[in-house]
C-alpha cells in the first residue's frame, strides 16, 4: 500500500484540493482516503484504473465531509486561480482588481449545472486530463471535453453582459 500512497498520493490530493479549495483538508482527506483503500482494498477487482478507484473513494471522503459538517457549498478563492483568456495576469499593483475577477469568475462557476461545475475544477484546479476527468465521472473523455467547452461558453457570456 505504501507504493500506492507513493504513486497516487498527489494525483489524490490535487483532486481533493480542486474540490474544496483548502490545503489542509485535502491533506486530512488524502489521508482518509488512502486509509477506506487499505480499509477496501480487496473491494478493488481492477475493471478501472487503480487511481479512477482511489479517486471514487476521495470523491465519497469529500461528500462523507460535506455530510458531517452540513455544507453544501465550500469553495475557497484564495488559490491562484487562472482561466484561460478570461483571467490574464495582472501585476501587484493590480491585485484587488483581479481578487474581484476571481471572486465574480467562481460565482459564475458556481452557477453552473453540478456536473459542468466539477468537470472545471478538476481540470483547472485538479489539473487532470479530460481521459482522467472522465473516467473518474463515470463519463467519456469527449462529454468532460463537452461539458468544459459549453460551461466555458457560459461563463463567457454570462461575464461578457456584467
């Protein structure tokens, strides 16, 4: 199991942290999804990747959370955050300027369909493939690279008309 905490432990917590947007509890999580894999370990009967499982599991870890602390909605912007060209790079000086930017780019993510809106944090800040996004939706790479391309639609308009 250590080689699989060595190999998948940052795949894991980059998708955890896309999902809650704080450090420390993608850590804490990371943490309680190796130990329900140990826990399942012989649940796994390899029909998907290892890391689409552990994923799964990270997945039912993050709403187990959400559950005992009755959030629906925890999403945190403190985390440099660039989407393609509707956020460019801006200069010190220009910080509350694009922390507003940010703030107005994740209401609009947040207004997406639940579907749309995951398939986006965990390609910007999950950093994972649309093969991986996918396969850990239980989808297809073409439906994650749909959903991406029409949610980025949306949110061009919806930012366009502010």
């Amino acid at each position: 199991m250590e080689k699989l905490y060595k190999e998948y432990s940052r795949l894991v917590f980059n998708y955890l942290n896309s999902l809650c947007g704080n450090f420390e509890l993608a850590e804490e999580l990371t943490q309680e999804t190796f130990y329900k894999a140990i826990k399942g370990i012989n649940k796994f009967n390899n029909e998907c990747k290892i890391s689409t499982w552990l994923c799964r599991i990270a997945k039912n870890t993050w709403i187990d959370f959400l559950r005992k602390e009755k959030k629906q909605d925890f999403i945190s912007i403190d985390n440099d955050f660039y989407f393609e060209d509707l956020i460019v790079e801006k200069s010190l000086d220009d910080n509350v300027t694009e922390k507003s930017e940010l703030i107005n780019l994740y209401k609009h993510i947040h207004e997406l369909d639940e579907n749309t809106r995951e398939v986006f944090y965990l390609r910007i800040k999950g950093e994972l493939s649309f093969k991986d996004i996918g396969e850990i939706l239980n989808k297809s790479e073409s439906w994650a690279k749909l959903a991406f391309y029409r949610g980025k639609i949306k949110l061009k308009e919806a930012m366009k008309h502010e």
